[in-house]
C-alpha cells in the first residue's frame, strides 16, 4: 500500500453482539471518513444490568488512506517531502 495512513480509535456499541458493535463503528465513521482500509479490534467489553448483557462495546483503530493535497504547486510538495 503506497501513501500515508492515518489511524483513529473509536469506541462503538450495538445490543446484537461485538461484531454489530465493529460493524456500527465501522459504517459510522465511513459516512464522514474515506478511503478506510482496515480495522483492528482492540478491546471487548459489554454493559450488564440484572446479570444480562444490555449492550455490546467495542474498542476499535481504523485505518484510512490520508488523501494527498493536489491544490499545492510541484516546487511547494517537494520543498516539504525535502525534495525527497
């Protein structure tokens, strides 16, 4: 994968189960974030009350490809990648 990633941690939750909780994490954050490329789940946990699981919670970093600035003349990319 060429490029830049940047990566964001985000905590969701869902009453199905911890993969509707990744799921949710994942499809909200794509309504304002493009170009995601991958998730890694960090931390499960659930809420409980009466002795039941109420909701499911997921820890999660989502990765996403940072989109590079195409406004910026060539001589302004290069002098701050060092030319490089």
């Amino acid at each position: 994968m060429a490029g830049v990633v940047n990566v964001i941690e985000l905590v969701a939750d869902a009453e199905g189960g911890w993969v509707d909780a990744v799921e949710s994490a994942v499809r909200e954050a794509a309504r304002t974030v493009r170009n995601i490329t991958g998730v890694e789940v960090t931390n499960l946990t659930a809420i409980v009350a009466d002795g039941r699981i109420q909701r499911y919670r997921a820890n999660v970093n989502l990765a996403f490809l940072v989109e590079p600035r195409e406004d910026r003349p060539a001589e302004e990319a290069e002098a701050h990648h060092g030319g490089l």
